[in-house]
C-alpha cells in the first residue's frame, strides 16, 4: 500500500485519539504501527504531518509496538529515517531521537543485547558531547536543540534503567565545565550522579574514579550494564516521599560505603559545581535538582550539606512553588544540619506568608497551607504521617490563615483544619492571650455555616460545604463538650429550617465517633417526633427518624407515627413509614410496633406497602430478637428492583436461610472408650471462628448402624479447647463403616450456615466391647465356656500375627488390655471381646517366636473373619 | 518529579458533556515507571472520555446536585488541596493536580515514586508543585496578552509543539512555555556558554528598563463597635528589561518617602540574585513598630527577555484611602438606605475613575428608587438589582460625599435576580471601585537615578504608578456582616 495522503492520517490520528482502546479493537490497528513507520519516510507527506505522527508515537508507543521485539524494529526503523535525513535543518530529529528513545525504554527493550540501543546509546553521547559524528548528519544551526535533545533522552533512559551512566560521569563533568548546554547537562550529571551512590554502595565500583575519568563517546564502554545489573533493573526514586525514604534508606546511609577522602572531595566537588551554575537553570529545573541532591548527599560521609546554604537566601526570597517545596525537601532531607533553630523559624514564616499572599493564586495557598501542616520540623513531638500544626506555629503567626465565609470552600476547609487544631491546643494550654479566643470565632463562623446552609433553594454545595465543616471539627475536638453542645444544637436547628437536608444528617451520623453521633440522634429524633401531622417534609423526617430511631423513646416515635400514617398516601411515603417501622424492629421495640404493623399491614393503599407491612409483622411475631435484628439488618442486595419487598427479601434470604458455607470446623476422633454397652465414639471439634449452635449430623453407609442422634454444641471459639463429644454407635452388624457428617451453625454475624464435612471411619476395633469382668479366678473356665460356645455355628481360624520391637506384651497392652479375660504375661493372653449388636470374638495369643505369635481364634459370626484377620495382622503396624 | 499526563479542558455549562478535551498529553516513559513504583496500588492513566468526566463529577462542575450523592458529597470527603482522588473505572486515580480557571481546567497527575497505599503525604512528592509549575505556566502562556477565542485557539495549537519543547518526556524543563516559542524563534543563533536557560536568546536593539509598580488596595469596613475595619495594599513590581548581553546585571531600588509605609511580605523573581536579610525577614505577621525596615529596598538581578514581575509586597498603610459606612434598614415595603464616603486627605484627589456598586440580592427587580446625592451620578440596573453610583473623577473640597435614598423590589423570580448565600436579610455591602494613575498608597516608586545597569549603552528608564482597588467592601452596619480573624484584633 502507498502512503496515506495527509488527509487520511489527520482522520486516522484523530479516530485514535478519540480513544485508543476503541481504534485498536478495530480493524485499521494492526498496521498503525507499521504505516507509521514507513510514512516517515515517505517523500509526499509534509514535515508537519510526521512531527504529528511522531507525536503520536511519544504518547502511545506500548500500544503501536506492544512487545520487545516489535519496539527493537520501531527503533531501528526510527534511527535508519534519522540517518537517511538530508543534511539541512529539519524539524524531525528532535522527536525522532525522542521517539526511538520512547519506543526503546517503554517496549522492553533497552539492553546490551539490542541493536537499537546500541546504535541508540552511542549516537545520543556522541550529539551530547557535541563531537562531530560527520557527513553533515547535524547541521550547525541544530547542534545546541540536539544537544539538549540527547541529554534529555540519556536522562529518560537512566531513569528508566538507573547506573546506566554510571561510567559517564566524568565525562558529563567536563562537558559541563566547558561549553555544554547548562541546563542538560546539569540536570542528566545530577541523576547520574545520584543513581550511582545509591547503587554503588552496592555494587562497590570506585567513585573517584568515575567522576575523573574521561572515558571517549565513541570509545565504546560508557555504558555501565553491570551497574544497572547490580540495580537489578530496579527502579531508583528520584525525589524519594520522605518518610518512606527515611524508613527505607536509614539503612542505606548505614551500609553505604565510605569514601576515600579523595573521593569524598571529588564528590563536594562535582555537586559544589552543579549548585554554583544552578542559577543558570529555569526554576523548574533548580528544584529538581535540589531534590536529586539533596537526597543523594544524605547522610553521605564527608558531604556536609552546608554546600546548599548559599542557595538557600536566594531560594527563600521567591514565591516560585517549585523552589520553596524543593527547599522543605532540603529541610526534611538533613534537619538541623543544615536549618538552625532560626534558619527554621524563618522557613516557617515564609511558608506561613506564602500560605495567604495576596498575590499568588489559591491553589498555590492550599499547597502551602498542606505544607504548614505537614512542616518537617527539627524536632517533631506528634505522631508521624499526621496533619498537625509546627510547634512554632502560634496563634499569633497563624491569625492571617484563619477561615471566614468568604473563603472558597476548599480554603475554607483547609483553614478550618488549622483552626480546629489551634482549638485544641487552646483547650490544653488555657492561655487567654490578646487574641481573641479562637474556639469562640470557630463558633460564630460554624453558626455562620449553618445559617447559609439552611438558604431556602441554596445550592447543594454549600450544605456539603457545612456538613463537611461539622464534621471536620467532630473529628478534631470530639473530647471538647464545649465544642460538641452547640455543635449538636446548631445542627439540629438546621434541621429544623432545612429537613430537606436530612440525606446529609444520615450521612454525617454514618460517619462521626459515638462521641457526636449518639448525643445528635437523640436531639434529632426529638425534633422529628415532635412535630406529627402533615408536613411537606414529611418523606425527609421519614428518612431521618429511619437512621435516628432505636430503643430509646419507644412511645414517642410510635405516636408519631400513627399520627402520620394517615397522610402517607403515596408509594415512596409508605416506603419511608415502612423503613421506620423496619429500624425499629432491629432495635428490638415490640409491643406498640405490633398493632402499629397490624394496622398498617390492613390500612396502607398500596398493596405493596401492605405486604410489607405484614411480612415485618409475621417476622416480628415468629423471630426471636438477635435473629431479627440480623435479619433486617443491612444488606449488601442491589437496592429496588419491580417491588421493594423483592429487593428486601434479598436481604432476607441471607439472614433467614442457610447458607452453604466453607467449612469453619473440623472433626477429628479421639481415643477409643470401652465402657457401657454401645461403642462409643469420641469427636473433637475445633472452630477457626467463633460458632454457635453448632448441629452435628451424622448419616451411616448402609444402614450398617441405627440413625445416629446428633449431636448438639453451643458455642465453640477457636484456641479455646472444647470437650469431646461422644457418639454412641448403634451397629446392626459388627462391620466397619463411614460417617457422612454435616454441620449446622450459627456465625457471630447471625447468619446459619451448613457445611458437607469430610467423612469420619469407624475402624472394626471402635466397636470392641468388653464383657462383664468375671469374678476373680474363673477368668479361665468364663473364657473356655465362651470358646465352646462358639462352635458349632461360628467359625475357628488361625491367624499369624506379626509381632513389633515391643514384643506380645506391648501389643496386648497397647491394643486389647481391656478385653483380656486371664493372661499369663508375658506368655499368654486370653482376650474375649464383645461385638455389638451380639457377637463375640475369642483370641488365644501364646507361644510367641520373636517375630510374631500365632492366635487361635473363635467368633460365633464368620462374617467377621476376615475383618479380624486385617485387623490383627494391621496389629504391629499401628503403633 | 515527572508528569504522567497532561489535560486542558474547557469547561462548557449547558453543553451535554459540560465540557471538552482541548489537549491532552500522556508520558509512556513515566507511565512505565509510575507502574512499577505504585505496584499492587497503580491505576492506569484513563483515557480522556473518562477522565473528563471524572474530574467534571469531582469539581462540582456537572451541574446536577438536585440529589444527594455520597461519592460527592459526604461529609468526610474533604478535599483541602487542588489535588484530588478521582473514581475511574471503580479505581482511584491519585493525585490529580487540577484548578479551574477562566472556564478552563488545567490537570495534571504527577508520578509518585513509591506505593499508593497509602496515600503519602502531598508535601513529600515533588511531582506536585512541578505538576503546578506546568499548568500556571500553561495558563500564563493561553491567557497573556491573549484577547479573542482566536488567538487562544492559536495558542492551543501551538501547545503539542511547545511541550515537545518545554516537556518532552514529562519532566518539566521549562514552565515558562514563552521561551519555549521563543526557543524555537532563535534557533539559528549558535548559542554561547553559560546562557541562563531562561533567557533562549539576546536582545538587539536599543537599551531600555521599565519599572510599573501596581498597587491594589482591598478593604472591609464594618463602621461596628468590636469589628474592626481592615485595609491592605498589595504591590506588584512589573520590569521589562532590553538590554544587550547574556547576562546584562541590573539594580532596581524600591524607595520610600519619609511617612511612607514599610513594604512587607516581600517575594521576589527567581532571577533576583541577593536578598537583603531586612527584605527577607520584614512581615506583616509581625506586629508593627518604628524599628521596621522602610528601605532603600535593593533588587539586583539579571533579567529574562520578557517582561516579569519583579516582586510583590504588601503594605499595611495607616488609613483606608476611602472611608465610608453603609447603612441599610428594611422599612416594611422598601429599604432605606445611607452612604456616606470622605476621601483621606492624603490621598492624591485625581482619579481615573471613581464608583460605588450597590447591589442588592435574594430580592426582585427594582421598581422604585428615590435618592438624593450630594455629589456624583446614580444609575440604575432595574432587572440586576443594582445601584452604581459615579463619583468621577475628583471628590469635591469636602472630601466627603453622600448618598441617601429607598428602594423598592419587585416579586422574587428565582433564575434571574442574583442569589447570594450572605447577603441574606439586612446584610449587605457596596463595593468601590477606582484607580489613581501615577500614585501608590506606600508612597513606594523606582527611582529612576537609583537604577543601575551594568550593560553596554545608557539605557532610557521609564517608571510608572497606579493604584487601583480590589475587593474594597463596606457592609451594611446595621446588619451582621462576615468577618474574618483580623476584625476581631482590637
């Protein structure tokens, strides 16, 4: 295909940036990337529309070239179109060499292995040394923009991969003590600079020689990949967040590794060198270099940050943002070593001037408010990562910055903050001043507030505004009851004027300490009830006594609403009635609800209204109170779907019904007990989390045993041990068998859950049962007279029984001492064992060998033989 | 330190979106890094359907709060900085720095090099105020000496080349984006060392310095026992320098008169090279004495090409130019009302205008004014509810003028009469407008003699003052009235 005419690429670029996603879904993205790249070369486009396409390349590389592979072709086709430019001035090379350096770092595929990046890296150091890299490829009026050009695209691609430069650094040196561009330069040195002390004290390269040696641009080998390695391709933060860095590089200043004095003054000198032309730089570009400095030299040995105090007079006089918020870094970076005790004070008064300057725009004021209130100070008292005013931040150097209904609301918030905090230090000091007391002013602006809220048609805004102001002082002074009381009597006044504002109060009640909450619902609730009758506001105090409503002044709230339901003639002032009626029976309130709920369930018009009505009522009456207050409590359903009792029920299905859950227990068996006349089993449970009620269900294979009863636990808490539990077993066949176990419970949020359990084995030997002890000496003739017995309808066997290291005597006290009717130790034992429902099993164990010891063994059930024959061979095995 | 993006967008009320892209501008490279740094907490920069109306949603500016919405308005999303959290895609996007001015928003999101969650401290990641740098620059660049729809709209076209310049890969180089057109202006000039990056070229032609020093004065008077009345001067120092040279240096000395009041809360350009420590220390959170430093304040620096300001100051002068008090009393149907204003004697009698604005809010048109002037015209804006009274261009021998009258409203209609959330009732203000030519409050001037220019050739030095007011408001004593901390300082 030929190339496109402008027109097409103007429409195409367009639809792209329409949206991207939605262009690249389509069927014009496959080849985006490519006809980009061959129409830079085409001869019948304007250089206008390649800068364009270009620009389009800058912004969204990752989606015209999505892998490494493709970013390598990209690049090496970028650099051939670079290298084929005629050699007259040409508005392409700048973006070119900015769009292979994009294409290279955002694809993947900066690295020594890349042919890009090796035509890349070199060409860029050669156009930054400003050396001539011949045949005319830069003509004269372009050399200085390209300079710059290269030095910005070394610095984005050793931000990208940091050390990357590490071996360049002498060079930059001394293009910077020459005739480089200032700016460039300063700003790709300072990184590079920064980028190896971090890594360096890693990877232990030698610094001094770094910063001296002046290694050729062409030379090959400026390029530091192991440094990089050494980085493990991580990314280094140029201006760190400060208290993540000082977390994080304490332990960095520790183990760096200290220079030689040599190094050290090579060191003071590089950045003495860089700070001395800063006044060259724009501001921008001066702040940050102090950042990357700044936290390069901390806590370096040998680098006293006084190299910075020259700046520091110059920087303080402006209102240039980028220079005072570099000049906190400094502070926060190296604290007194560098800002005395008044060296502070007056950083501090400049940023509290700075805050309300008349002539800087209000944005700037609010970045500078933050800045007060999050000051780095010398010697901090409160807790870390809290907003709180500077200990030299009095009232009187604050008297400027405190808010006033005139403000905006964003400063007025902010300024409220700072006073708030002056409140509460005034509370701790009790220092009356000259100054007027700063809660009484919190309290006449508050009253203010409120007044522009309550505005008949007033916008939302300034209600939010007030709302958002209350709340602000709720949190700061929640302990101070002076405070609080008129705060709760302003509020409910506003009320009273506005209850159209009644979503706000819900809101704020959802979001302030109990402190303000509790005292607030009850003034609220007062203010509701008092007034029955038909009101315009009516759906408004609906909605509010819904959120205020509880246990509390029953009697009142139940009057106010049967006066009013009357007048709740429309759907969704039923749906408000109802909502009352719903907080009120979370709240646990019966009696009067009861009739109120009967009335209604038979009143209401809407038929939906009176369903609901009636379900509260049915749930009230056949629900116990906790469960209640679960079930109607919040639910995560999406709201209002056709009814609202659908969209209730959802809430409903959770609480009310048992849900199948993952299993929060487990069962595992204890020890055999042999007593009474059924197999007992014994299980011991164990909770991950608190459970209640806890139903044990049992269900046998094949009817082998009677139903099992289950088995009942009210609560079980994880850690705390739980007694065991014991099943009796009912066999109608003395048969191994499997347990099928569910569990029913209750969790501390109300909710019944069931969960399937693994299956529990009842082994052969769980149903052993002794018989009656017989009287002392005639244990023999009680064995022998079983034995007869068995035969002639049982069955006889033999079964060698292999013996452990504990010998005959250790497996019959281990396995079958409460069964062994007379014994001869440790040479012959006679066990007799009971089989429930009614079989016996008899053993003779004598005559051992050191291996093993024959059995003789009789059973009136020949069902069991084999059983027995796995079981005591399985003897030596089970320990 | 780096950009993520860039946007400018203009705000549109009544348009279905309220709003358009004019231009936005993503930085891959940072995207990449912005990644990595945030981890598990990182949300992708949105496109600009989204982000547009994300921000349009977070700055009130969608118009619809007839419903209480808890994303927007619950009371515990504070937001005291321009610098907010925007819900996209169920994501938020921190910190997006934005402000809206002249029905355009200017927004940013800077790269935090370190995780989301939580949410470090705005103070401690320096992509902010380089993120404002930008976007002042931006502003200063649409809207300087710009008049029309066209000529902004030539200036937004030229934004994508300028910031290729100014930004290319979202580390600000230069917020000044003038230079960055000028930059490409002097391109064929071979540069020599040691050029301030500020400065993309040399001046030629003949030598000159102009200094204009701007005063505004805003005042609150109250005419209330226990308020008290504030005033303040705020002083802009403009300088326009062509001088021949690199790194031509030049002295301004600010001077005073002998009763002049002292300059405060000094600022300066960041191309001023010193700062004498009586500038730097003088403030007006300091309570006042003789001992303040009343100059010569000595400004030496060395100039960019353009014209820049200087420095600012503020000054607390010892009377209000204008002094007056406001009466308003409402009489059943009509309200009553009496102004009287006495011009200091100090104060140079020769105005470039002179007017007193007396609105009136939360009521209907007027109907019915009868008035009686001691001086100047009165006109009327019925349907706007306002009062100008035009004093011109002189105060008469008195030096004091007054003005008394009743005024009658007509029915409330919401939509047109202007509404204000504190001129409520009885509480009002009127608001003075004027300027003087030639004359500051402080008394402060650039002394012509006192310039010093180390550059080549004599240059011609022209000075010029003005006063002019801002936000100079009397309320109604008769009514509370909003005050600030200040009035509260007997």
């Amino acid at each position: 295909m030929g190339p496109l005419s402008r027109d097409v690429w103007a429409q195409r670029l367009g639809a792209f940036r329409a949206s991207p996603s939605a262009f690249m879904a389509g069927p014009e993205a496959e080849d985006l990337g490519r006809d980009l790249l061959s129409d830079l070369r085409s001869e019948k486009l304007s250089e206008q529309t390649k800068v364009s396409l270009l620009a389009l390349s800058l912004e969204y590389p990752a989606q015209l070239w999505p892998d490494a592979s493709a970013a390598e072709v990209a690049a090496t086709s970028l650099l051939d179109t670079l290298v084929l430019l005629p050699p007259r001035p040409s508005a392409l090379r700048r973006p070119l060499l900015l769009a292979a350096t994009t294409a290279l770092a955002v694809g993947g595929a900066l690295g020594p292995t890349s042919g890009a990046s090796c035509r890349l890296l070199p060409l860029l150091l050669g156009l930054a040394a400003g050396s001539d890299l011949g045949r005319g490829f830069v003509p004269a009026s372009e050399q200085r923009p390209l300079q710059a050009t290269a030095c910005e695209c070394l610095r984005e691609l050793e931000s990208c991969k940091p050390g990357l430069l590490g071996g360049s650094l002498g060079l930059l040196r001394g293009l910077l003590g020459q005739e480089g561009p200032v700016q460039p330069l300063s700003l790709l040195l300072s990184l590079a600079l920064r980028n190896t002390l971090v890594l360096q004290s890693r990877a232990g390269a030698g610094l001094g020689a770094l910063l001296t040696a002046r290694v050729s641009p062409t030379g090959g080998g400026p390029w530091d990949w192991t440094l990089v390695e050494e980085g493990d391709g991580r990314l280094q933060p140029q201006a760190p967040s400060w208290p993540a860095a000082e977390a994080g590089e304490g332990a960095r200043s520790l183990t760096a590794r200290e220079h030689s004095p040599e190094e050290a003054r090579e060191l003071r000198a590089a950045v003495a060198q860089l700070l001395d032309t800063s006044y060259l730089l724009t501001p921008v570009a001066q702040a940050q270099l102090l950042w990357l400095l700044g936290w390069a030299l901390r806590g370096l040995q040998g680098q006293p940050p006084a190299l910075f105090k020259p700046q520091l007079v110059r920087l303080l006089g402006t209102a240039q943002l980028a220079l005072l918020h570099a000049v906190l870094a400094l502070k926060a970076a190296f604290g007194e070593a560098l800002f005395t005790a008044q060296d502070e004070t007056l950083l501090l008064r400049r940023l509290t001037l700075a805050a309300q300057h008349p002539a800087l725009p209000p944005s700037t004021h609010l970045f500078y408010l933050h800045c007060l209130l999050s000051f780095p100070e010398n010697c901090p008292l409160g807790p870390e990562g809290e907003e709180a005013a500077p200990l030299l931040l009095g009232p009187q150097l604050c008297r400027g910055l405190l808010p006033s209904l005139l403000h905006e609301p964003m400063a007025l918030l902010a300024r409220l903050h700072l006073l708030c905090l002056l409140c509460a230090e005034d509370e701790e000091e009790e220092e009356k001043g000259q100054l007027p007391s700063p809660g009484h002013y919190l309290e006449e602006l508050l009253a203010g507030l409120w007044q522009r809220a309550a505005l008949e048609g007033g916008p939302r805004a300034l209600a939010t505004l007030c709302f958002q102001a209350s709340y602000l002082v709720a949190r700061c002074l929640a302990g101070q009851p002076t405070v609080l009381t008129p705060l709760i009597h302003g509020l409910a006044q506003l009320y009273r004027a506005r209850p159209m504002l009644a979503p706000h109060f819900v809101d704020l009640l959802d979001q302030v300490d109990p402190e303000l909450r509790e005292p607030l619902k009850v003034v609220l609730r007062q203010e509701v009830v008092s007034r029955p009758g038909r009101d315009e506001a009516l759906c408004w105090h609906l909605q509010m006594l819904a959120r205020v409503a509880d246990g509390d002044a029953q009697s009142a709230t139940l009057n106010f609403l049967r006066a009013v339901a009357a007048h709740c003639t429309s759907w969704d002032l039923q749906q408000g009635l109802l909502q009352v009626c719903r907080a009120l029976l979370r709240a646990g309130v019966g009696g009067g609800l009861v009739d109120l709920l009967q009335v209604l369930a038979r009143q209401l018009e809407d038929p939906d209204g009176r369903d609901h009505a009636r379900l509260y009522y049915i749930l009230l009456a056949h629900l116990a109170g906790p469960k209640l207050g679960v079930a109607l409590g919040p639910s995560l359903a999406t709201p209002a779907l056709a009814s609202s009792l659908v969209a209730e029920n959802q809430g409903f299905v959770a609480a009310l019904m048992v849900q199948e859950a993952p299993a929060l227990i487990r069962l595992s068996m204890g020890s055999h007990v042999v007593k009474g006349p059924l197999p007992v089993l014994q299980l011991l449970p164990e909770a991950l989390e608190p459970i209640y009620s806890l139903e044990l269900r049992f269900h046998v294979e094949g009817q082998l045993y009677a139903p099992l009863e289950a088995v009942h636990v009210p609560c079980l808490c994880p850690g705390r041990p739980a007694r065991p539990l014991l099943l009796p077993l009912q066999p109608r066949r003395p048969a191994p068998a499997q347990l099928d176990v569910h569990a029913l419970y209750t969790t501390s949020t109300g909710l019944t859950c069931h969960v399937h359990l693994p299956p529990l084995f009842v082994n052969f030997a769980d149903l052993f049962l002794p018989f009656p002890q017989p009287p002392e000496g005639t244990g023999l003739g009680f064995f022998e007279e079983l034995w007869d017995s068995c035969l002639p309808e049982g069955a006889e066997s033999r079964v060698w029984c292999p013996l452990g290291p504990q010998g005959l005597e250790g497996l019959v006290s281990r396995h079958l001492e409460p069964f062994v009717v007379m014994a001869q130790p440790p040479t012959s034992y006679y066990v007799a064992i009971h089989l429930p429902p009614d079989s016996k099993l008899l053993l003779r164990l004598e005559a051992a060998l050191a291996d093993g010891v024959p059995v003789a063994l009789r059973t009136d059930d020949w069902a069991v033989l084999p059983l027995v024959g796995d079981y005591l061979r399985g003897l030596a095995a089970a320990v | 330190m780096a950009q993520r993006a860039v946007w400018l967008i203009s705000h549109e009320p009544g348009t279905p979106l309220r709003g358009t892209v004019r231009f936005s501008r993503r930085y891959p490279t940072v995207e990449k890094r912005a990644r990595v740094f945030n981890g598990a907490s990182y949300v992708p920069i949105p496109e600009d359907g989204p982000f547009l109306k994300a921000l349009l949603f977070e700055l009130r500016l969608l118009d619809d709060d007839k419903d209480f919405v808890e994303s927007r308005d619950s009371c515990s999303r504070i937001n005291k900085t321009s610098i907010y959290g925007l819900l996209v895609g169920g994501e938020e996007l921190w910190p997006v720095v934005a402000f809206l001015k002249n029905d355009m928003i200017y927004a940013c999101v800077p790269l935090v090099e370190q995780t989301l969650s939580p949410h470090p401290p705005l103070i401690s990641v320096s992509g902010v105020s380089q993120g404002f740098e930008l976007l002042f620059g931006i502003q200063d660049f649409l809207y300087s000496g710009q008049k029309n729809d066209n000529e902004l709209n030539t200036k937004l076209s030229q934004l994508p080349d300028l910031l290729l310049q100014a930004c290319p890969f979202g580390t600000v180089l230069d917020a000044n984006l003038q230079n960055s057109l000028d930059n490409t202006n002097f391109v064929s000039v071979t540069r020599p060392q040691k050029q301030p990056a500020w400065k993309p070229g040399t001046y030629k032609g003949k030598p000159q310095v102009s200094i204009s020093i701007t005063e505004k004065v805003k005042s609150m008077q109250y005419d209330k026992q226990g308020v008290a009345d504030t005033w303040q001067v705020v002083g802009t120092v403009t300088c326009k320098c062509d001088l021949e040279g690199i790194m031509p240096n030049v002295t301004i000395s600010l001077s005073l008169p002998t009763n002049g009041s002292p300059l405060q809360d000094i600022l300066v350009h960041p191309c001023v090279t010193s700062l004498d420590s009586a500038i730097l220390t003088s403030s007006s959170i300091d309570a006042m004495d003789d001992s303040a430093f009343s100059g010569p304040y000595k400004f030496p620096f060395t100039p960019p090409l353009e014209s820049f300001n200087l420095c600012y100051y503020t000054s607390q002068v010892p009377v209000p130019p204008i002094l007056g008090f406001y009466q308003m009393k409402e009489e059943e149907v009509q309200l009553r009302i009496t102004v009287n204003l006495k011009l200091h004697e100090s104060v140079k009698n020769n105005f470039e205008f002179c007017e007193a604005h007396i609105p009136f809010f939360n009521r209907g048109p007027i109907t019915h004014l009868e008035y009686k002037t001691s001086f100047g015209q009165l006109e009327v804006f019925r349907e706007k509810s306002l009062l100008i009274w035009i004093i011109g261009q002189k105060f008469p021998k008195s030096m004091e003028i007054s003005l008394s009258g009743t005024v009658t409203f007509g029915a409330k209609r919401h939509e047109k009469q202007p509404f204000d959330p504190i001129c409520v009732g009885e509480t009002a203000y009127l608001k003075l407008h004027f300027r003087i030519l030639d004359y500051t409050l402080t008394g402060c001037y650039a002394d012509q003699h006192s310039v010093q220019v180390f550059a080549s050739g004599k240059p011609k030095i022209s000075a010029y003052r003005k006063l002019i007011s801002s936000d100079y408001y009397i309320w109604n004593s008769k009514a509370p009235a909003p005050v600030t901390y200040g009035s509260l300082l007997l």
